[in-house]
C-alpha cells in the first residue's frame, strides 16, 4: 500500500449509501491498481443491483426534505464543501495521481476545478427564476415555476475522476435534487474522497449516494429502469451513452450525456504560431491525450506545415514522461495496458497507410501502460485517427488546402463536441465558427473550459450542457400554475 494513504481519512474503500461506509453485501471486493507502477492501491467493494436500489430507496426517503430547504441552506452547505475541497486538494490530488496516472500539478489542478463548478452552482442556485407569460385571456395568469427533476443517477468515467462528478453533483444538489452516483471502477477513490467532505460539510445521509462495482451494466440497469429514478447523467463513451438512452426510454427518464469527441484542430496559413503551438501541446497531450475535448486531428495548412511540425516536435521532445508523484514529470501513463495496446494499433494503422512517424510512435520503456508522446505526419482520412477517439498521446497531422475543404474534413464525423482553430483572419474567425458543427468551438484557444460556460456536445458527443447557467437547467423540471376564474367580481 502506498505512503500517502496511510493516514489519509479520505482513504475509503466501501461504497457510501444513506451515509454509511458500507461493504458490498456478497462481501466481495474489487482492484484498484496504480498505472503508473501495477501495484494494488485499493480493494473497494464491489457492489450491485441490490445495493444500488438500497441506495435509490435512501435517496428517495430525503428527496422531499432536500428539495423543500430554502436554496440558501442548500447552497450554503456546497459552499461549505466546495472550501473544504479546495483546502484538502493537495491530498486528493495525491489520490488521484495514485489511482489515475495524471502529474500531481494536473491532479491538483482537477480537485480545483471539480470544485469551482460546486462554487458556481453555490451561487446559481439562488438564481431558479420563475416567470410571469401574460394571458391571452383576461380572466387567467400564468406563472411558470422550476422544479428539481427528482433523483438522479450519475456514471461517470476515470479520465478526470473527481471534476466529471463534482460537476454533475453540484447543479443536482443546487436544484434540491439528490443523486446516486457510479463512478469508474478504475478510479473510484476520488469519488468517495470527495463524499468524506460532503458529510464534513453537513450534506445530510442519503443526499449522495455513491455506489461503487465492477459490474457496471448490473449497476446501470438498476438506475435506468428503476422508476424512483428521474434522470441519468453520464459522461462516457457514445457506446454506453447509446445503450443508458434505450434503457431510460422504457420510464421516459431524461438524460444528459457527456460523450466522445474527435475534435479537429485546425491551423490556417495565416494562423499566429506561437499561440498555436502552445494550444495544440494543451489540447493534444493533457492527460495523456485522454480527454473528450482532446485534439483528435490537427488539420495544417499547406503554407506553414512543415514548420508546425517542427516546432510541435521540438516542443514534444522537452515532455518527461513516468510516475506522475515524481518531480519534474509532465505526462503520466494511459489508465491501463489495454488503453495502450488501443493506441498502439491505431498508430500502426496509420503507419501502415503512409503516415509518417516525426516523433515516439511506440509503446514505452516506463512501464506497460505508457505510451511515447508520439507525432504523425501525412495523416489521411482513411486512417482510423480520423475516424476514432485516440484517447492517448498521439497527434496525427493532415495537410490541407483551403477553408472550404478543411471545414468540411472536419465536420466529417458523427461526433461534435469542441472543435479549435487558429487565425489571424476576422471573416474567416465568423465563417469556421458559424459552419463548425460542434457544441464548442476555441478560437486561437484551446484552454476552452471553466465552470462559467455550457460544457457540451451536438450529435452522437451528447446532449445538455454542464457548468454555466444553462447547466442548471438540465435537473429542472419546468411546470406552469394558470389561474383562472380572475374576472368574477
Ligand atoms: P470509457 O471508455 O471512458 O471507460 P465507458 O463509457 O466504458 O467509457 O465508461 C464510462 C462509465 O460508464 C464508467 O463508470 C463505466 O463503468 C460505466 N459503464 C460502462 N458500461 C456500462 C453499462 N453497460 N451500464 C452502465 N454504466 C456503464
């Protein structure tokens, strides 16, 4: 067992159902292993259906209470958890890097961002207008109310462990909803990291729940079907979205769903270079490439290709990849072997069709699930980078044209969730915005994501948007109350 968890409260390993700690009821338990190094960090309960429902029937039995507190109570107490976060993030930081992979400086950064969506909706909450629709009639009024959804489930995925669920928690328990929340079974010492200061900050028993197993279908079904349950929010691949979207319909339960990505990143002749190349080194290699709003394929026009290229790969070589606690470590390894080998075979794939290898390319020497930051040149669609998430640290590189083509190279995809590019060009900027079919388009910036804005994609990448103002609305049911009979004397 690593040092750091030795006194660390945040250290749990059951799941957490009506504010118990409790163990999975067959007794049984599951891994959780470093990336970085294989060693066994944790043995976590591994519950299921049945848990699940115990957690669903603890949810339901405060609902009520919850909903009916003045959303200053309410808020008041997520400023208190969004505090103790950002005051212990440090030691979640260190969780995370241990079970995750990610640099300590990234973990860290993640605790903090996580928790700026729980300040935000701290503040929002207070703001659930209503509204007034003048009647067609005289003798009526209408008035519109927002309501919370009800319980909701959340799944949430290991790439970003703390922030993925701190987002779907905080405009839920803003709204008066409570949640039952499943996080990745790779990762799911962050999660139960973040329900120890929760209880700390007065969020009552049954308000979260967190239900923790390996067998996520088991636990998916109980959420989707159960009827208690009036939303799912999830944020993983668009297989699983697809699959929670048919299981919802049979009690017409909403959705949220954070999807995948193939973000097209595009740089024109004209584009200022020394904010390109910082932007795609961000968008590209952060976490290893292991985002949804990661660049997939950077489109280069044929003026400047050669030099991005170089200079990306200048920059690219600087990287010191290894176990993300240690000093100096920029990039960490993919979450597992398999993700690696994932990787491995789309590079191959490129190889073998006539792309170029300008820097990496292989699997590396750090351990079984490291992969080199890895650069390819003359990329073409028919490659699967083009078609597919890459979900590691590699950059294909396609040579383009002209405007007109590139935008339609880069709307080629089922998927539209962020999309970047880079020019100097004001037309051009309102042109590629306004044609760029994706839910988030950076301009001359890749660093796209905060709290303050609607997080989201159009397409097969999802749909609702999480942060902002509009993310408060995706756990609010909105109801009109018309009065009549107003013209009697
Ligand atoms: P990724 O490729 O990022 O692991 P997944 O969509 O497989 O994406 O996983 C995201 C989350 O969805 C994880 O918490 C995972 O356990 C969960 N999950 C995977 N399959 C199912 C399923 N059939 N039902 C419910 N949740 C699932």
């Amino acid at each position: 067992m690593s040092v750091i968890f030795e006194n660390s409260r945040f250290f749990r390993q059951q799941g957490y159902i009506n504010g118990q700690w409790v163990d999975a009821d067959s007794g049984n338990t599951f891994d959780v292993t470093n990336p970085a190094t294989g060693e066994v960090i944790a043995r976590v309960a591994d519950m299921g259906a049945a848990e699940t429902a115990r957690a669903i029937d603890a949810a339901e039995a405060v609902q009520a209470e919850w909903a009916a507190l003045p959303a200053r109570t309410r808020c008041n107490r997520l400023e208190r958890w969004y505090q103790a976060i950002l005051d212990n993030r440090k030691e979640l930081g260190q969780i995370m890097t241990v079970e995750q992979g990610k640099p300590i400086a990234e973990a860290i950064g993640e605790v903090a961002y996580g928790a700026s969506y729980i300040k935000w909706f701290a503040e929002e909450g207070k703001r659930v207008y209503g509204d007034i629709i003048p009647a067609p009639m005289t003798d009526k009024r209408n008035l519109v109310i927002k309501q919370p959804v009800g319980i909701v489930g959340a799944i949430t995925p290991w790439n970003f462990p703390s922030a993925m669920l701190a987002r779907k928690l905080a405009p839920a328990l803003a709204a008066g909803c409570v949640v039952v929340a499943k996080p990745a079974a790779e990762t799911p010492l962050s999660a139960l990291a973040l329900a120890v200061l929760a209880e700390e900050a007065g969020i009552p028993a049954g308000v979260i729940n967190l239900v923790t197993g390996m067998d996520a279908p088991a636990i998916g079904s109980e959420l989707t079907s159960n009827p208690k349950v009036r939303k799912i929010t999830f944020t993983g691949s668009t297989r699983v979205g697809k699959l929670l979207m048919e299981q919802c319909a049979g009690t017409i339960k909403r959705t949220s769903m954070e999807l995948g990505g193939n973000a097209p990143m595009i740089v024109f002749d004209d584009a200022d270079l020394d904010i390109a190349i910082p932007g795609a080194l961000a968008a590209k290699y952060r976490n290893s490439g292991q985002t949804c709003i990661c660049s997939n394929r950077i489109f280069v026009q044929d003026g400047i290709y050669d030099e991005f290229i170089e200079r990306l790969k200048s920059e690219v070589e600087k990287f010191s990849i290894g176990n993300g606690l240690e000093e100096g470590v920029t990039h960490g390894p993919l979450i597992t072997e398999a993700a690696a080998l994932g990787v491995e075979s789309k590079v191959q794939d490129a190889l073998e069709q006539g792309a170029r290898v300008v820097t990496g390319g292989a699997r590396s020497e750090n351990g079984p699930c490291f992969f080199q930051p890895t650069i390819i040149a003359d990329a073409v669609p028919s490659m699967r980078v083009f078609r597919e998430e890459i979900f590691g640290p590699v950059a294909p590189i396609f040579r383009f044209g002209n405007e007109e083509e590139v935008v339609e190279l880069a709307n080629n995809t089922e998927f539209g969730l962020a999309a970047y590019f880079y020019t100097e060009n004001m037309n051009r900027m309102w042109r590629v915005s306004e044609a760029l079919e994706y839910g988030m388009v950076g301009v001359n910036e890749t660093a796209i994501s905060s709290e303050v804005i609607p997080f989201g994609g159009m397409k097969e990448s999802g749909q609702g948007r999480e942060g902002s103002r509009y993310g408060m609305d995706d756990y609010l049911e909105t109801k009109l109350i018309c009065v009549g009979g107003l013209d009697r004397k």
